[in-house]
C-alpha cells in the first residue's frame, strides 16, 4: 500500500513535543504530536489522509524531512539518517 510509505517532515515546540506532518506518497498527508517519552507515542490530529491541493506546508519554523513505514495501524516507524524511532499510538 502506497499510502503507507512515505516522507515527514520535523518540527519541535518548546523544545519538547514533536509535530510530524506525515507525507502519502500521492501527496496526501496527516498531522502527528510526537512524545518523546519512555515508549515514544504519538497523538493523532488527523486520523485520514486529507489532501491539502498542490501545496505542502509545515506548520513549524524547524524542517526536516525523513522517511517513515506503518507498521500497523497503531504503529509506525520514523527514519533518519541511519536512526530509527518507533511510535505507538497513545
């Protein structure tokens, strides 16, 4: 599935929480709040993909962009340089 593998893009508020803007590979996208805790979890903000036209924004003032995979529907995995992270839901 297609829409499952794709690209996310970085941004830290207060130093702390984590906004992840996940990337489908059409283009799509969803929202994530990060927590970067004992067994790092993520907060939905978006539960579908929704397409946002022909424009791709980040809503922090910090990107990057990495890869990432699902594994499951309440777990996917975050790439980066030769690091990993894994996220549950929460």
């Amino acid at each position: 599935d297609q829409s499952l593998v794709g690209t996310w893009e970085s941004g830290v508020v207060n130093g702390y929480y984590i906004h992840q803007k996940i990337f489908g590979a059409d283009g799509s996208f969803a929202s994530r709040w990060l927590y970067a805790t004992g067994r790092s979890t993520y907060s939905e903000v978006s539960g579908t993909w929704t397409a946002d036209g022909y424009t791709l924004t980040t809503v922090t003032d910090h990107t990057d962009t990495y890869s990432y995979t699902f594994t499951d529907s309440d777990t996917f995995t975050l790439q980066w340089d030769s690091e990993s992270r894994i996220y549950y839901r929460t």
